[in-house]
C-alpha cells in the first residue's frame, strides 16, 4: 500500500511518503512468522527553494543541494534540482523459517525510510 | 538466444534479503522456539525506537550486534537436531554404562560468508525413571561423532533445566566457516552412583555475522 504520488508526478515539496510493504501480498506469509509486513515508505517531492533549504529536524543547512537549487532559480536550465532522497533509515529485523526447518532471524539495515531531505 | 527472462519483483526482493529461494510452507509440526520470539521482540522493539526521533539510531542499536546474546551477528538460527527421529531407544544400563547419543545439525543453508560469533549447544535431559531424582552429578561429553577426542567436557547438576554448553573454540574453530553439517557424539556420564539420564531435546542456536549486510556506523567526521 503506497500514499498515492501528488498529482501524478513530483509535485509538493520533498518529504516521506507513507509505503507499507506486505509479506502476505508477495505470498510469503505462510513462512515469515513475523513481522507481517513492514512500513518501507519513500520519499518524493520537489526540492526546489525553500524545500532545499529545510533539513530534517528544522535546522536550516547550506550544502551541495541549497547550491544547486539557488543555481537552478537563477539559471533553470543550467543544473537541474537537487533529488529528494531518504536522509534518514532505520533497521528490520524478520523471524522466519528457511527451506531446513531452522527458525532464522535475520537483520536488516537500512530498511525503512524515517526522513526525507534534498541531495 | 532468448536473454533469461528477469526475475520479478518477489524474487528480486528474496535476493535482496539475501534468501536464494523462497521456502517452502511452514513446517505445521515446529513451533517458534521461545529464545527466538524473546530475540525478534527484543530487537522489533529497538528498531521501532530507532526509527523515532527522538533517539539518534546509533546510541539506539548498535547494528550487526545481537545485544542479549552479547555478540556480534546479524543472523541468528534455531537448528533442531535431525539426529532424533533416527535416534534408536537407548539399551538398558548395564554395568554402569550410560547411553551415548547422536546429534546431527544440518547447516546446509549457512553461507560461506558467514562468520560464526556463538554456538550454542541446547541439550535437555530426564532422569531415566520416574522415581528418581533431578538433582546429582553428572558430566557431560562432547566429541565429534565417530572416532575422535572429547572435545569439551561440562558439569551437569541438575537435569531440570536446559543444559547449554558453548562449542566455539571447542567443537568448532572460531574462524571457520560452516560445515554443511555438524555431526556430535554426547554422553552424560554419572559422577556418582546415580540412574543414567535420557536426552530428549537437543538443539543448536547459531549465530553469524554477514560483513557484507553490514556497513560502518555514520562516516567519521571530517
């Protein structure tokens, strides 16, 4: 299940979409003992000025993606925007059985997207 | 020649986690052992607090690192021992002599990359009649099965609780990768004049590190 995307493309500015990825939609919840499923979500949106300029947290900091957006209002078509990426992730871990009847528990790092940011 | 056709979204998703295949249905007959639920919970709820604000991840949850077991890892398995079905009823104690038993550990699916930072032996005992007791003596025996040395030797005290006896460095090199399978010969020897014992669980809990899921915590700063 995914937030649907803003008016079909990029639109609003850069932040965490909703996405919940379901292990019984992929038809592995008859061995996945748990979780059922995990919030992934994503990250969309425009980083134009002043998105670029906000970071995760509020506090306002000057890198590569505030240079490229300042550039791009003042030269459209010199650099392009910057991305709007994951800028903060955190860890699954999931309880399973593999194919030795073993119950296996597995981690993840870098599974679910906490905060977006411009890059 | 037709280029083989890509694989779909679950498939790639299963490799991704680092899973070849997608196993087969659940086993109906096994249920989850509890240590594994207490590490999932455990760890389901460092990871839910790590992704709050509030807590900077790093001081959260120290990644690759299994805290309740104390070690390093990133992947923990529960293996039963295969030895018990094929375990034959031990003979009556004669003259002494206590039963040796078999244990077989299947560790086919561990990957070569895989580090092993614990390996935990799970042996569950009863006194071989009802009437006697739980408490005694007794010590306990591991060799590789077959021909071969005692590799490690542990005291038993009571027969009431689990007896864990750890093999790393002792049946199982430190730096070793898996074998595909883990084949153990155990005895329970009383100290003194007491009835033999009867094995009835025996079961392995593995933990491995990955390297290769793992990354360095945040980049040192500049």
């Amino acid at each position: 299940e995914a937030e649907p995307a803003v008016g079909g493309g990029s639109g609003g500015a850069c932040r965490t979409r909703r996405l919940y990825v379901s292990f019984r939609e992929v038809g592995w919840h008859r061995w996945v003992i748990a979780p059922r499923g995990f919030l992934a979500n994503y990250c969309q949106g425009k980083c134009a000025l002043p998105a670029a300029l906000s970071e995760p947290g509020g506090t306002p900091a000057l890198n590569h993606a505030v240079l490229r957006a300042l550039m791009h209002s003042a030269a459209p078509g010199a650099a392009g925007l910057p991305c709007c990426v994951p800028a903060r992730l955190s860890p699954i871990s999931v309880l399973f059985f593999d194919n030795n009847d073993n119950v296996v528990l597995r981690h993840y790092e870098d599974m679910v997207v906490d905060e977006c940011g411009c890059r | 020649a037709r280029a083989p056709a890509a694989p779909g979204p679950a498939a790639s998703l299963l490799r991704a986690l680092g899973l070849s295949d997608a196993p087969r249905d659940a086993p109906t007959s096994r249920p989850v052992p509890p240590v594994m639920w207490r590490l999932f919970r455990r760890r389901d709820h460092q990871e839910a607090r790590a992704g709050s604000r509030r807590t900077p991840p790093a001081a959260a949850l120290r990644p690759c690192h299994v805290e309740e077991l104390g070690v390093a890892g990133n992947i923990v398995r529960h293996v039963p021992d295969r030895g018990a079905a094929a375990r034959r009823p031990e003979p009556a104690s004669a003259a002494g002599q206590c039963p040796e038993w078999t244990v077989v550990f299947d560790l086919s699916t561990v990957e070569p990359a895989e580090r092993p930072s614990q390996v935990r032996l799970e042996l569950r005992f009863a006194a071989e009649e009802a009437s006697a007791g739980m408490a005694g003596s007794w010590e306990l025996s591991v060799a590789r099965a077959g021909s071969g040395p005692v590799l490690l030797r542990q005291a038993v005290t009571a027969l009431g609780t689990p007896v864990r006896a750890e093999l790393l460095g002792a049946a199982w090199a430190r730096n070793a990768s898996a074998p595909r399978s883990l084949r153990l010969t155990l005895a329970l020897r009383p100290r003194a004049p007491t009835v033999c014992a009867r094995l009835t669980e025996a079961s392995l809990l593995l933990v491995t590190l990955d390297p290769r899921l793992c990354h360095p915590l945040a980049r040192p700063r500049r």
